[in-house]
C-alpha cells in the first residue's frame, strides 16, 4: 500500500489546493519514501499536510529516509506546508526537502520538528533543505537529536521544537529581522530564510507566522 495519498480539494481556486494523507503508518525504520512534484508553468499548488507525522524505529535495524523532491517551471508557485514531525524514541530519520526552480518561480516550504512526544526522549533527525534557481539559493543540512548539541546556545538552547521556512517569492528584506526565538535572514543569492525555536509546535508555527508577516512578498502570496 502507497503510505502517502494526495487528496485534492473541489472546487473553482486560483491556488490548487491538495492534502497529503497518511494511508499507513509511516516512515518506520527501514522505509524509504519519495514524493515527486511537478508545477507546470504558470500553475499555483498548495500542498498541506493534515496530520503530524511520527518518525517511529522499524523492528530491524536501520533508519528511514523522506525525500520530497519538487520541480517548479517558470512562473509556477508552491506552498509546501506539512505539519510537524515528531522524531520518537530510537528513530532514525533523515528528511530532504529538494527543488529546482524556473524563472520567476516561486516557494514557501516550511518546516517543524519536535523532538520526542511528551515525556519522550528523541531519536535522531538529520534534514537538509536544498534548493537551486539557476545556481544554488540553499544547501543547509541540520543533525539533530544528540543531547549535547541539542542543550548547547550553539544548538537548540534546550528548546524541543525547531521550524524553519524558506521563502522565495520576490523581494527580500534589506537585512536580517528578528525578536524573541525567530529570525528572518536574506539569503546571498535570493530568498530569505526564517527560523524559530520554542517548547511547542504551537509556538512555532505563530513564530514563523510572525516572520514571514515582515517580509516584502507576503502581502497576497501563498
């Protein structure tokens, strides 16, 4: 059985909108899922996740992998929005979020991770965002789930739950924007990126929501 479904949503929108559904229980130690996204020119697509997903350990040895991997034409616009992940006790799990965009292309893909369910300790998580408009926008890979690391100002400052969404949808902010436990950071070849740390996925959702509210594109964008 697929372990993902896409469920479209009916109806006349400028923007398709289109659920990603869990069918099993997935990923699972050992599993290796794609997801492979095409947006023709000119086409706007959304796709939300409806549910968390659970990083869970397999009865055999060895770790999971995701990949997402997205094509955008020239002028086609994506919002790739999932809800979190949650990395469990004694996961493995290496997520990859890669796109390739046209000319005039746009982007909103958001991340969020939390680090074991409530009381849990957290597996491991390795997550890479790579993204390319011509030449490279993003090649950004984070290793987290080590205590040391995690616990350290250099790391997640103790903080279990981390977000981050790239944006590429025109003009950036001249400089880096930032309060409490988010930033919003211009990137060198354009796009910016914005991330968020907190104790709850509630939190960083409203973060990166404040984020993305101080960027020039965000006015009537996905």
């Amino acid at each position: 059985m697929a372990p993902l479904r896409l469920v479209p949503r009916r109806g006349p929108r400028d923007v398709a909108l289109v659920h990603v559904v869990s069918a099993v229980t997935a990923p699972l130690g050992g599993d290796d899922l794609e997801l492979r996204v095409t947006v023709e020119a000119g086409a706007s697509v959304e796709l939300r996740g409806v549910a968390a997903t659970l990083a869970l350990p397999g009865r055999h040895a060895g770790g999971s992998r995701a990949l997402v991997d997205v094509e955008l034409a020239d002028g086609a616009s994506l919002a790739y929005l999932p809800e979190p992940t949650v990395v469990t006790a004694r996961a493995c799990h290496e997520s990859v979020f890669r796109a390739r965009m046209g000319d005039g292309a746009r982007l909103r893909a958001r991340e969020v991770i939390v680090l074991g369910r409530s009381n849990e300790r957290p597996g491991s998580l390795t997550t890479t965002l790579d993204v390319r408009r011509g030449g490279p926008v993003i090649k950004q890979t984070s290793r987290l789930g080590t205590h040391e690391v995690d616990a350290s100002p250099a790391g997640l400052a103790g903080r279990r739950v981390f977000g981050a969404e790239l944006l590429c949808w025109g003009e950036d902010p001249p400089g880096a924007v930032s309060a409490d436990w988010w930033s919003l950071v211009p990137l060198a070849r354009g796009g910016s990126l914005s991330t968020a740390l907190a104790d709850d996925a509630v939190t960083v959702d409203r973060a990166l929501d404040a984020a993305r509210s101080r960027h020039p594109g965000s006015a009537g964008r996905l």
